[in-house]
C-alpha cells in the first residue's frame, strides 16, 4: 500500500513539473512570436536582400580550404543600407508626410489644371 502510494506521489510531483514546463515554454514561444510579429518586415527585408547579395557571390563565399563560411564585407553598400535597416522607423517618419503631399498635390493637379501663360516673346511679335 505504501508503495502504491509513493508512486502515486511521483507521479503528482513529475505532472506538476511537466506542467511547470509546459506553461514556461508557452511563455518563451509567445515572447518569441511577438518579436517576429513586430520585427517581421525588416527581418523578411534583411533577408531577402542578404539573400540576394550572396547570390550575386557579393555576400560571403565557402573557403575551399578550410570548409568554413567566410564573410566578406560589401564595402559602402552594405553600410549605407545596415544604416538604413538601423534608421528605417526614424526615415519613415521623415519620408511619409512627403510623400503624402507628393500624393495630394499630384491628385489635385488631376482635378484643377494650370492655366498656361502667355510668353511676352510671343507678345511683342
């Protein structure tokens, strides 16, 4: 009877730590979810353009020697456009209101057209 018992209580105490784990690796997807939903655009862009950089053999390349990856530095492209990942919220806060006056005054000009001026070239003629 005592033996049925303490296994009964090992059991209890390894379900109580199984669920102890459960409950912490929840916590640790939903942290890691939230950061992919709030750095998706720029991870898919860092991505995409890394991506494409290697492809053009710019990016890194296999050292045939050694087996190993070796990254080789683009030079100012690279820099400029790390920049721009790192200033990407702060660029688009500048940029947007540009470019929606850019929009309006465009659509505005599609409703209201410019009356043309007269030369004073073709005046005096």
């Amino acid at each position: 009877m005592k033996n049925k018992n303490r296994l009964l209580d090992e059991i209890r105490q390894e379900k109580e730590i199984l669920r102890r784990e459960c409950a912490e690796s929840e916590a640790r997807l939903s942290e890691h979810w939230e950061y992919l939903s709030d750095n998706a655009p720029s991870l898919l862009i860092n991505s995409a353009v890394s991506g494409i950089v290697g492809w053009m053999g710019f990016g890194s390349r296999q050292n045939k020697e050694k087996g190993t990856e070796v990254s080789e530095s683009t030079g100012v492209l690279q820099t400029a456009w790390s920049g721009l990942m790192a200033y990407y919220p702060l660029v688009w806060e500048i940029v947007q209101p540009l470019l929606w006056r850019f929009a309006v005054k465009k659509i505005k000009s599609l409703f209201s057209g410019k009356k043309k001026k007269k030369r004073r070239d073709d005046d005096e003629d």
